[in-house]
C-alpha cells in the first residue's frame, strides 16, 4: 500500500553502499505528490561519497533535492540553510543534458553535493513554508559526467 509522505514526521535515510554508478547517467528518486502542510518541512538523513569537488570549485558527479508543485514539468532547488551545497556548478547535470549549461531551462539546478559527506548528515532541514497548500513533488536527483573517478 502507497502511504503519502508526511513531511512533519517522516525520515528518508537513503544508504547506497558499495553502488557503482555508471558514467554520465542522472539518476532520480521522486516522492509521490503530497500537499505541504502549513510551516512544512522535510527532515532527511543523508550521505555521499561521490568525486571530489575540482579546485576551482565546480563539480563533477553531482547530488542535490528538487521540488515541483506543477506535477513534475518545472523544478525548483531546494536548500538547507545548515547543508549548504558545496559548489554552484557540475558537469554531472551538463554533460547529460544542455539544458543545465549556461543560461538554459536547467541551469538553475546545478548546484549540489559532491566529494564525501564524512558519514550521515542527520536530521538536514529543508524549509517547505513557501509551498504551504501546494501539491509538491521531491526530487533526490544525482548527475554523473563522462569521467572515471
């Protein structure tokens, strides 16, 4: 049985251990839609181990959390104030798809994660409140460029 994501309450702890992800591939994981309560937010677990960060500060393979409240055609990043993401721009996203590069439709999405977390990050905070009443969607989203790492 599908049960609706309650953002109040619920915890995602996603742990992929010892996966090989294949190159240049995104990779997501939606929630099914679900109504933001009043003063919403989502509280998750997380961690990563995925290629370091480059020196100049862009990425390579990349993660970051998503939100749509028009059923999945437009997104939105969402940010936590206390997990900021560590760099502005990957070549995970723009080597999938030129969308992200540049000015496109994407390139507002690629911002993310990247290097290793150093264990769970737990209990990171994503402010819902501007949503409140909306049908939304959650995106878990991760982009691999052409590289071996």
């Amino acid at each position: 049985m599908e049960l609706p994501l309650q953002f109040e309450t619920t915890r995602i702890n996603i742990d992929i251990i010892k996966c090989r992800i294949l190159n240049l591939v995104e990779l997501f994981m939606d929630t099914i839609p679900t109504v933001i309560p009043e003063n919403g937010v989502l509280i998750v677990d997380l961690k990563w181990e995925i290629e370091n960060v480059s020196e100049n500060g862009t990425g390579h393979d990349a993660a970051n959390i998503r939100i749509s409240i028009d059923g999945g055609n437009t997104w939105s990043l969402l940010e936590s104030e206390e997990l900021p993401y560590n760099f502005t721009e990957a070549s995970g996203w723009e080597e999938n798809n030129v969308q992200y590069r540049d000015n496109n439709s994407l390139s507002h999405l690629t911002s993310g994660w990247g290097g290793n977390s150093s264990g769970f990050q737990s209990d990171t905070v994503f402010d819902l409140s501007s949503y409140s009443g909306q049908t939304a969607i959650i995106r878990f989203a991760f982009g691999s460029d052409a590289s071996v790492s």
